[in-house]
C-alpha cells in the first residue's frame, strides 16, 4: 500500500468514526455534509433513493421533489396528492446513479436526503455529491431499529416536527409488541423462514442482510443464514429442498400460485402445510422494496403468519385492524378493501 492510499484510508475512517458519534448523538442522522438550512426553510427534498424517498413521502409528501423510483398508478392511488404526482427523477444512491451533478442542481434542492446501510462506500458517496455540487447532504441510518430516531430527528430537520414525533411513537409502539412477541417465543422453536425473491424465488437475504430484517426482527430464523452472512443471494432448488423451511414469505403473488402447483416446489414443507404467505407491496414492500419505514407496516401483518397460534381468531382480527390503522397514518390514506381482504388471508399482490 503506497503513502497516498494508505492517508486516503485513514481519512475515510476518521470520517466513519465522526459519523458514528453523530448516529449516537443525534439519533437516525449518521452523517451531515454542508450546512444545513433551518428546517423552516426546507421545502425542496431531494431523495437519494427509495428508503430516502418513503420516509420523506411519509413526513412531509408536499417537499419531496420526485421519486427515484418508477411508481405505477396502483402505488400512486395510496398516497397523498402531493407525493402520487410526483415525477421519477433517478436516484443517487443504490446500484448506479441515474442522477448527473447538472441536473440535480437544476432540480435546486434545499436538501438531499439519503437512507441505508451506513457503511465506508455509502458514506463517500454522499461527501462525493456534497464536494460536487455543495448541496446540504444528510445521510440517515436505515435499520430498523432505527427507525424512531430517524422519523423524529429528519421530521425536525426538514420542518416536520410534530408529524416526525407522531409517527416515531407508532415506530417505537410498533417495534416494542413485535419485540415482546419475539421473547415470548423463546421458549419455542422459532419458525424457519425462506424468504422469496423475484419470479423464480431463488434470490433471498443472507444473514445480517436489510432486506432480512422485519422477518429476523420478528424473532423469525432465516434458513438462509446457513449460507453466510452479507446481502442478496441466489441459491439453488436443492439449496431450498435441503433448508425445508416451515414458512415460506413472499411479495410476488405470481410466485406464490406458481409454487403451489409445482412438483419441486411441493416438497418443501412450507407449501406442503399451506404455509405460503403474500406480503401486500403497495404503496410499497410491507417487508421489503424498499427496505424502508414502509416496513413498520408489515411487521404486525407478520406477526400472526409467523405464529399462527397465538393469534387465534379475535386476536388476528384485531392485529389486521391495527395494521390497517398503521397504514393509513403512515400514507394518510385508508387501506382499500380489496387489500384488506388480500393482506387478511396473505394473498396480496
């Protein structure tokens, strides 16, 4: 290693090291890049990715400058007016930037707002764009946990203040009963989960992956954790015939009547028993896609597909109320019936 790389190295873990005593102090916030405007002068936000872009849509949908993904209108019927009309703008995060330094400062952000995984890549690129374009940059941690202190200190940032407060005390509500189900179950087996991704259902989350995270959070064991730890993998169909998992989650309704009337697929016990469940993906994923707040949605719609059996009649009736509720105060709109009734017996689509 020669001198040049050697001090490039350090000054990234200097600045990791500073990042990390801000996530401690300030809750949500792992790094700021350029001075930030007072929060009642933010009202252009751009979002670096899709995580960014949900939790902005969620506290303040009138500042969100566009979507760095493509919405279709079904997503864009269960949000509020400002945030369903918004154009796609390309992102700047995530794999490969669709987003060029001359148009994101024709787009003239007061802030650019980015949510992940925080690690030293992530973290460059963010001083990256702020060194570029000398646009304010707020890099907020996107783990689950997380999630609280995220909605209150970026609600506070952006002008949005109370909404940021109402919805971290859902948040916290939230992560507390999936927190104290998941202690309850320690005395039981906890269910092998095989989450499937994509068409085929050969792509899944190893161990420590953030697209894992509302299944693990929820006291789930991922069979795919025998596979190592990191992001999305591919694995094979023998992979999955030798895990057999208990239950199998999915966000492609496709997928899931495909499974059922496969040969292969029909040896593994989670179909076998009927345990396949659909997880709803509009507005957005209620497990994942975005790995997001959107996922503090669907972690009480989890709850009773992970533990059928302690929640009984009644008790999942008031559960599925209580997800729906979530939903409409974190979108402001109501959850249509349609949907109700898929995400109720876990056919959404």
């Amino acid at each position: 290693m020669n001198r040049r790389s050697f001090l490039s190295l350090l000054a990234l873990a200097t600045l990791c090291s500073r990042s990390s005593r801000s996530l401690a102090r300030e809750g949500g916030v792992a790094a700021r890049f350029g001075e930030l405007p007072p929060a009642g002068r933010v009202s252009r936000v751009f979002a670096a990715g899709s995580p960014a872009a949900v939790l902005a849509c969620v506290l303040a949908p009138g500042k969100l400058l566009g979507w760095p993904m493509r919405m279709d209108a079904a997503a864009r019927a269960l949000l509020p007016a400002p945030a369903a009309d918004l154009p796609f703008l390309g992102r700047l995060s995530g794999r490969g930037s669709t987003v060029g330094t001359e148009t994101l400062l024709s787009l003239r952000p007061d802030l650019v707002l980015d949510a992940g995984s925080v690690n030293p890549l992530h973290l460059s690129g963010a001083e990256r764009v702020w060194q570029q374009t000398g646009l304010p940059y707020v890099l907020v941690d996107g783990r689950l946990e997380d999630h609280p202190a995220q909605l209150r200190e970026v609600g506070r940032l952006i002008g949005a203040a109370g909404r940021g407060r109402e919805l971290a005390g859902l948040a916290a509500h939230i992560l507390d009963r999936v927190r104290a189900e998941a202690s309850a179950n320690r005395d039981e087996a906890p269910p092998r989960v095989y989450y499937a991704r994509g068409r085929d259902g050969l792509e899944t989350g190893l161990a420590g992956s953030i697209n894992m995270e509302a299944i693990e959070f929820a006291g789930a064991s991922n069979v795919a954790a025998e596979a190592g730890s990191g992001g999305l993998t591919q694995v094979s169909m023998e992979q999955i015939l030798a895990w057999n998992p208990d239950v199998l989650l999915t966000q492609d309704a496709g997928f899931a009547r495909r499974v059922r009337g496969d040969r292969l697929w029909r040896s593994v016990r989670a179909v076998r028993n009927g345990r396949i469940h659909v997880a709803p993906i509009l507005p957005f994923g209620w497990l994942d896609g975005p790995p997001g707040v959107n996922r503090l949605v669907g972690l009480p719609w989890l709850l009773p597909r992970l533990y059928p059996h302690r929640y009984p009649g009644s008790d999942r009736g008031r559960l599925d109320r209580f997800t729906a509720e979530t939903f409409e105060r974190f979108y402001g709109k109501a959850l249509p019936a349609a949907l109700v009734a898929a995400a109720a017996d876990g056919e959404a689509g």
